[in-house]
C-alpha cells in the first residue's frame, strides 16, 4: 500500500509541476527624439583675495548688475546657483588666498534672447560656466508618452512571441517602467578678465534634439 500511495503522489507531483506557471522575465525599450527647445545656462561671479569681505561686496555687486540686466529681457527665468567660498593653497599647505564664487541660472525657450544675452554679460564682470540646451518640460513630458507607448508595445509583442513559440497563453504579472535621455552641456569658453571692456559676440547655439527612451521590464506568466 505504501508503494502504492508514494506512485501516486509522485505522479501527482510531476503533473502538478507540468501544468505549474512559468514565470519570464522581459524587457523592452523605445526611443523618440525630443526637440530641444529650451536652453539653460550658467553665469558666474569670481573673486579671490585675502580678504573675503571685500571679495564678497565685489561678487555680489557683479550678481547684482547681472540681474538687473537679466531683469530687462523678457522670456528669460533666472534664479540663484551654487555660491561658495574656498580656500586657496600656497606652500606648505597654507591660505595664501580666498576665492568667492557665485552663479546665476538663466532658463529660456527663446535661444536667439539666451545668445545675444550671454554676449552682454560677458562685457561685464561675469563668465559663462555652461550652456545646454534640452527639451522643456511640455515637451519632454509627450514625447515620454509617445515612447512609453512603443516600448509597452514591443513588451506585449516580445511575450506574444515567447508564448507563441510555448504554445500557450501569456498574462502580464508586473511592469516596471523607466524613463532616461539626456543632451549633454555644450562646452562654452569661459570669459577671461580682459575681455570685460570688449564686445563679446553672442554665443552660438543650434537647438538639436535630444533622444528619450522609456525601458519596460516585467515578469510575464506563461500557463495553461
């Protein structure tokens, strides 16, 4: 009798794992180009000395005729960046020096007013620290959908196709959805000292796109 019941849970244990779920982990991606219609840039103040209040006065007067200029156009979002205030080494490890740095953040569609206004800063004591250029926020955020869409349909048509090849149906049992692309800064000469009093020409810009990608993963369940 005990032969008897232990073959038949045995055969109960293999057909029980034969019709057992199978689990298959997927992924899939897409990609759409984004327009970058939105430019960001970094201005800078720099002063260093041995005396950090006076370097102090002299970064935040320059901050504060930047902003009065970058006040006057219209279209142009600007607001505070990083600020900090170091140390600056001789020899033997010893402060010969302070260094006060202070930075202005401009944001704008419009790249002609970004150029031509980055060209006027740098006849007065500020640098340009890095322009980019990506896509603004609406458009991001559409063109995002467009490529979850896609990659949500290569996912669906991936699982079709495991289950077509198995022979059996699929049912989707989690999605993971994951969103990346970025345009990378544009390099952009940093303005020496000696040419404040000069005309600095605008800055050149061309827009590009940028390539957004929506990746899908997820576990799928093959079964009867």
């Amino acid at each position: 009798m005990r032969r008897i019941a232990l073959a038949a849970l045995t055969s109960l244990l293999f057909a029980t794992m034969a019709e057992a779920a199978v689990t298959i982990d997927l992924t899939a991606e897409a990609s759409r180009p984004a327009a970058n219609d939105m430019v960001r840039a970094t201005v800078f103040a720099e002063a260093s000395g041995s005396n950090t209040g006076d370097l102090a006065r002299r970064v935040n007067q320059d901050i504060a005729a930047g902003l009065r200029v970058i006040k006057e156009r219209p279209g142009i979002s600007v607001k505070s960046g990083r600020q900090s205030t170091f140390p600056v080494y001789g020899q033997n490890q010893k402060i010969d020096n302070w260094r006060i740095h202070s930075e202005l953040i401009l944001e704008s569609r419009d790249a002609a007013a970004v150029s031509d206004l980055l060209g006027q800063l740098q006849q007065m004591r500020l640098a340009v620290g890095g322009v980019s250029q990506l896509p603004s926020p609406e458009t991001r955020r559409k063109v995002e959908d467009e490529a979850t869409r896609d990659a949500i349909a290569a996912f669906r048509q991936r699982a079709a196709v495991v289950a077509d090849v198995l022979g059996k149906p699929y049912k989707v049992r989690h999605l993971s959805i994951q969103q990346s692309g970025q345009m990378p800064p544009v390099p952009v000469m940093r303005a020496s000292r000696a040419m404040a009093a000069d005309a600095a020409p605008p800055v050149p810009l061309e827009a590009g796109e940028s390539l957004v990608t929506t990746t899908v993963s997820g576990q799928v369940e093959i079964a009867d």
